[in-house]
C-alpha cells in the first residue's frame, strides 16, 4: 500500500486526490487527532517506529515518504 493510499484511507478521501504536497494545510481532516490516527497506521502497516521528533515532521505527503524511506521502506 503507498502513503498515498494509507492517507486517503485514513481520512476517506479518493485516493486521485492525495499527492505529495497533501498536509493538514490542505486537508481539513487532517487535524491533531487525525495526525496521531494517521501515525499508528503508517506504523502498523510498514512495521516502523517513529520518535516523537519524527512525528511532529510528518506534514506532508512528501515527507512521510522521505521519512519512510530512511527507514528501508519501499512500496
């Protein structure tokens, strides 16, 4: 599954509509609560860990690949 997708799916959104510069910015769903839903998922379906300095960086698309990709994801 790619970030892309666990994003939509965790804010129910369609899939075509989320692109790497997807953030809280443009996502009204994407509130504290949501960041938080969205961490636990993005750890559970990739098997990582973030620290809390990382999960405070996960604004953005982008960011939650390149973070993902630090780890020795791929998708």
């Amino acid at each position: 599954m790619s970030p892309e997708a666990v994003v939509a799916s965790v804010f129910g959104k369609n899939l075509a509509v989320i692109t790497d510069a997807t953030s809280p910015e443009t996502l009204a769903e994407w509130d504290s609560l949501g960041h938080v839903t969205l961490v636990i998922e993005l750890e559970s379906i990739y098997g990582v860990s973030f620290s809390a300095e990382e999960t405070m960086a996960l604004t953005s698309v982008k960011a939650i690949k390149d973070a993902l990709r630090s780890q020795g994801v791929t998708w």
